[in-house]
C-alpha cells in the first residue's frame, strides 16, 4: 500500500478479497489481488494480531490489545 488508505478503503478492499474466497473458495484464493491480501493483513495487524516472521517461533500471545481510534 504505497499509497495511505483510509479506514472505510481498507475494509472495502479486504472485504472484496474475502468475498472471493467466501464464494468460490479455493479458486477464490486464486483471484484475491496483491492490494487485497495487503489489506487483509492490515486489518489483522490493526485488530491486535501479531505477526510470525519465517523461521520464528509462536509467541505466547498471538493477540494483543490495541486501542481503539478516538
């Protein structure tokens, strides 16, 4: 996401992406865009999950409090 994305851009942009996968499942996965999957991780990361880089171990917790935008 070179480019800053408002809330409401990201939700829709993962949302397409997930429908996707929603409706056609496994050949959903094989239309999901770029721009799409990058959404959906920033959705996850906004919503507290942390990341597992390759070759590292789970963390104990795999979620973590954030705060809610004011």
């Amino acid at each position: 996401m070179a480019d800053r994305l408002t809330n409401e851009e990201l939700l829709t942009r993962a949302a397409r992406g997930l429908g996707k996968v929603d409706l056609l499942g496994q050949r959903g996965i094989t239309l999901v865009t770029a721009e799409e999957i990058e959404a959906m991780a920033g959705l996850l990361a906004l919503f507290g999950l942390v990341p597992i880089y390759p070759g590292a171990p789970a963390p104990e917790e795999l979620i973590i409090q954030t705060q809610k935008e004011t």
